[in-house]
C-alpha cells in the first residue's frame, strides 16, 4: 500500500525563510517541480548539462533584451564560455551599440500621452525610454565604423559584400565598452549573426550609407557558415529568448543535416495556439527534425527578464 502511494514524487512546498542562496532557490525550484519554478530549475539542469558536455551553444535573442536590462547576463555568458553563437534581432545589437557608444536606456520618466514622448524627442519601450539624442550619438559613432569596414574590404568595383557575421565582427573589433556584447562576441571570437540586419536602426545607417557606397549583404554566406558550425559540432544546444526569426535561424541549422539539436531551452510568453513560431512548443520541433525524441528540452513560459537571470544564476551555482 506505501510502495503505491510512494509512486510519484511528492511536490515539496517551496521554502524561502532565512538569508537563502541561488543555490538554494534553485534547489527549492526542484523540489517543488512543478509550474514555473520546476521547469526554471530543469533548465537550469539542461544549460549546466549543455556546458559539461562541451555542446556548441546556440543563443537566440529576440525581444527588446538590452533596455530590459539583460546586457550584462548576456555578455557574462560569452565571457565566461556560455555560448558560442548567437543569432539576433538587429534591434538587441542596435540597442548594445547605443550604450558602448554613451548612449542610454533610462526609466521612470513621467509623461501624460505617448505624443508628448514624440514632442519631447522620446521613445517608449514598454516602461524603458531612450531619447533620440541616443540614436544621434549611434548614427556620429557607426556612421565612421560603416566607412572603415567598407575601405577596408570592398572589392575593385568598389562594391561591398560582407555577410552580418563579419559585419558584426567588424562592428565588435571597433568597441571600447567592456560591458557591450558585441565587443565579447569579437573578443571571444563568438559570430552574431543577424538573419533581418535591415529590420533595425542600424540597418537604416547602413542604408544610409548605402547611398553613397556600394554594399551588399551577404545572406547566403551566413546561412552557409551557420550550417557548418551546426554540422560540425559533435552536439549542439539551442538557448531561446524569445521566438521569432532568430529562433527558427537556429533550428533551421541542422534541417540540412542527419543531426539534431541534443538539447533546447526556450523561454517565451507566446501562446501554441496562433500556430506562430514564437509560441511553438519545442515538442513541435521533433516533427521537422530539429530535435528528436531524446533530446532534452523545457519550456518556461515567463517573462525573459524574470527568467534569464534566475536561469543563469542557477547554473553558475551549479557550476562552482
């Protein structure tokens, strides 16, 4: 009678009382397991896994992640050999530029309508703010770094083909912010790529450029070379924030190969039922081939900004 009614793990009421550790939380998480802190604490389980199998990691960044606060999470995770690749929206990187330029993100600003925000020169995201003089500070900085990359790389015809890899590259060996991921991208030798470079402000500046000097962007050379580190790695890990382009870029990777990706992470607050990417279970992945049966996988449906740091925190304590 006991042995039945021992069948199934008991959820174990999560206990915060007293000074508690990361470590602690996490573990409370797991106890617990269920609802959100139990899938917080199996992908915590699943990045640590990712890391002590030396997977190749791919992080996927959609979201306005930079004014949420995550810069410095995601710039640690290079740093400290998280990640490996990261494929973004141009708008993360655009915001990253911003603040390695002296730029800002800043809060608590009162406002009546989002009008007076236009009148006064502002834009809204949700409740962060960035002034447009952020944007005149990227356009004076990346307006010489566009000039730079392209004397230096356009070919005799004078014409510029470069795909987002190199451009960010490029981008990232001009930075002096230590804190800018970017700059850890190229320091660390990390490619970025970003799948819609022209959805973003800093596509704009490079259309702007472009209407003096002849440039390209090279598509098909980064899908090409997202293969073949997907291809070549002896097993690879996915690192979803968000959805969207970035997410299919990466799971795209290996449709071209008999390899799947041997584990997934995603956090997101989409809904299946739009039938949207953004929102797909990982499960749905197995039936494209990009994971499979044995993969490990979770899903934490949670705010990124509540959720990524708990995550990365966790694994840094497991870790030590």
């Amino acid at each position: 009678m006991d042995s039945k009614k021992d069948k199934y793990p008991k959820v174990i009421p999560i206990d915060v009382n007293g000074n508690i550790s990361i470590a602690k939380l996490v573990e409370e998480f797991k106890s617990s397991g269920v609802f959100g802190p139990g899938r917080i604490a199996k992908a915590v389980d699943i990045y640590s896994k990712m890391i002590e199998e030396e997977s190749t990691i791919f992080l996927g960044l959609a979201g306005a992640l930079v004014p949420g606060g995550m810069r410095n999470i995601i710039t640690d995770m290079i740093n400290k050999n998280m990640v490996h690749v990261i494929v973004t929206t141009g708008a993360n990187v655009t915001h990253d530029i911003i603040e390695a330029v002296g730029g800002k993100h800043v809060r608590q600003v009162k406002y009546s309508s989002d009008q007076e925000l236009r009148e006064k020169a502002i834009d809204r995201i949700y409740d962060a703010f960035v002034a447009d003089e952020s944007f005149m500070k990227l356009e004076d900085h990346i307006q010489p770094i566009y000039s730079k990359i392209f004397e230096d790389n356009k070919e005799e015809n004078n014409v510029l083909a470069i795909s987002t890899i190199d451009l960010m590259r490029e981008i990232g060996s001009q930075l002096e912010d230590s804190s800018s991921f970017v700059k850890a991208a190229f320091d660390k030798k990390v490619p970025i790529f970003v799948p819609a470079f022209g959805d973003s402000i800093l596509g704009l500046q490079l259309w702007l450029f472009s209407q003096f000097n002849r440039v390209l962007i090279d598509d098909m050379g980064d899908l090409g070379e997202i293969q073949k580190i997907a291809n070549d790695s002896s097993k690879a890990g996915a690192f979803f924030l968000g959805g969207g382009v970035p997410k299919n870029y990466i799971f795209q990777s290996l449709l071209m190969s008999s390899k799947t990706f041997s584990s997934a992470i995603q956090i997101t607050m989409d809904r299946v039922e739009t039938g949207g990417l953004s929102g797909a279970s990982l499960s749905e992945a197995i039936s494209w081939g990009k994971v499979d049966s044995e993969s490990k996988m979770v899903t934490v449906v949670s705010d990124i900004t509540i959720a990524l740091p708990l995550i990365y925190a966790g694994t840094l304590a497991k870790r030590s």
